[in-house]
C-alpha cells in the first residue's frame, strides 16, 4: 500500500468506509502489529475523525479500473 491508494475499510467496529492513504509511517511497517497507514476518511461519520492510523489487514485496495 502507498500514498494515493483508494481504500475500503473491512474492520468490523470501525464505522468509516472509503478513503484515501495520507501518509505512510516506514518504521512501523516491520512492526506487525502496527497501524503505518494513515487514511483520510471521505464522510467521515458525526463525531468520528476524518483520519485514522490503520493495519494493512483492516484495508482492501480499491482497483481504480472497475
């Protein structure tokens, strides 16, 4: 995953949906349990954040030619 990707949220509690990878953090990416990826939520929900740092396993790539 990279800055730009368009991603889809696929963890259960947390109630954003589609957005875009903001930033990267290289050090936590060794760390397994980690959140490296920093997403810019579109419509983030009243009272939720419009980002958050998450784990590759609560993201799915959205494939911009579908």
């Amino acid at each position: 995953m990279q800055v730009g990707d368009l991603v889809k949220n696929n963890h259960a509690l947390d109630h954003n949906s589609l957005g875009i990878i903001i930033e990267v953090s290289k050090p936590q990416l060794t760390n397994p349990n980690a959140c490296p990826y920093r997403v810019r939520w579109f419509n983030a929900p009243h009272g939720c954040a419009d980002y958050s740092w998450n784990s590759e396993r609560w993201l799915e790539i959205l494939d911009e030619s579908r």
